[in-house]
C-alpha cells in the first residue's frame, strides 16, 4: 500500500527533486503545510534534519521525511558547512564571500554533505542517511547548470564542476544523491509493513 510522505519543505523545487530519487520507493511525497515554519537551529546537518523532520511529523501527524545539506572546505575549518544558504543573499554573493574567504590558499579540498531524516507520526526519528561527496574549490566559477556552489565545486575524477554535470551525472555522484540511495532500501521495507 502507497503511504504518504510529508516533505518538510516548503519549496516544490525540493519536493519535486525528492519524488525523482524516492520513484518507486511505495510512497506518495506532499508539501508540508504553508503556515508552518521550522527554523533550522541545529549546529549540525543531522540536527537540522531530524528537527525538520520530527516537526513536521508532529503537527501533520504523518510520516515526514527532510534533508538538510550544505558545503564544508577543509581550509576555513567545516565553513559555511550549516549557515551555506545564509552565506549571503544570493548564490553569486555566496560564491564571491567564499572565494574571498578562500583567497590564495593552496588546500582547495572541499566536501557536499547530505543528511536525510525520516520520522514515524509521533515525531520519533527512524531512518536517518548520510552522503558526502568530496572535491575542489575551484579559484572561479564554471559551467551553468545546476544550483548554489555548484559552479566553483569540482570534481577531479570527472574533471567537471557539478555546474558542468549532466543532471543524471551529477544525481549518481552527489552528496543528496548517495544519502537518498542509502535511504530507499529501508524506505521499502517500511511502506511494505
Ligand atoms: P538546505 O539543505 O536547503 O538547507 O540548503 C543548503 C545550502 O547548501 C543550499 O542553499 C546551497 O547553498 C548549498 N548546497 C546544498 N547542496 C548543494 C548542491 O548540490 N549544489 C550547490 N549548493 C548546494
């Protein structure tokens, strides 16, 4: 039986993305409801999603699933790591404030993660599911698609940012999508009980 899934976001792009990688998983994904918001207080992606998750569980007393996510590079310590959408207004400013911040520095490494929460209706967290995928900053933007960072994120063994990737490439490399394929196996066998 198809079960229904509330995906603690607000934003259709996000959901949208999320039923591409849960397809065929046994459940139906819907917006949470508008009017309820949830802050993002956690120091950590894990807290961020499971507080979002559990949340949206509670109030809509269904099963809730959320992600959270964000870019770490090793030389500014883990930064922006959580605050990556608070890094500035937009995605060039966020991208100028990190290459600023970056300057000359020779150590580019950099990582994507991705945390993926699910919760039961009371709120109890059930699955939870982490992806990382690791790369280079890169000293100034490169290719046009795809969203946030993905310009200045390179990925040596495919000699192409995420900006450059094919939708698909990028899907079977990334960080959300490593998280989301380590969660559909599980996701299964709970929408089968
Ligand atoms: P959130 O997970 O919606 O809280 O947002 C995380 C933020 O991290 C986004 O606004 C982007 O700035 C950044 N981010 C997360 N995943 C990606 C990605 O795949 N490409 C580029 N930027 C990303």
């Amino acid at each position: 039986m198809t079960k229904l899934l509330v995906v603690a976001t607000g934003n259709p792009g996000k959901l949208r993305e999320m039923q591409a990688y849960l397809e065929n998983s046994g459940w139906e994904l819907t917006l949470k409801p508008e009017e309820l918001e949830i802050e993002e207080t956690g120091n950590t992606f894990t807290a961020n999603a499971c507080l979002k998750a559990s949340q949206v569980a509670q109030v809509t007393g269904q099963w809730a699933i959320a992600d959270d996510s964000g870019l770490q590079v090793d030389a500014l310590d883990g930064a922006p790591g959580v605050y990556s959408a608070r890094y500035g207004k937009t995605d060039a400013e966020r991208i100028a404030r990190l290459l600023r911040e970056l300057g000359n520095e020779v150590n580019r490494q950099a990582q994507f993660v991705c945390v993926v929460a699910i919760a039961r209706p009371n709120g109890a967290i059930v699955l939870q599911a982490e992806g990382v995928c690791r790369g280079e900053i890169l000293h100034a933007p490169r290719g046009d698609g795809g969203f946030g960072y993905d310009p200045i994120f390179y990925v040596p063994e495919k000699l192409l940012t995420f900006a450059e990737m094919t939708r698909e490439l990028k899907r079977s490399i990334s960080h959300r999508g490593k998280a989301f394929a380590a969660l559909i196996p599980q996701l299964k066998k709970i929408s089968e009980n």
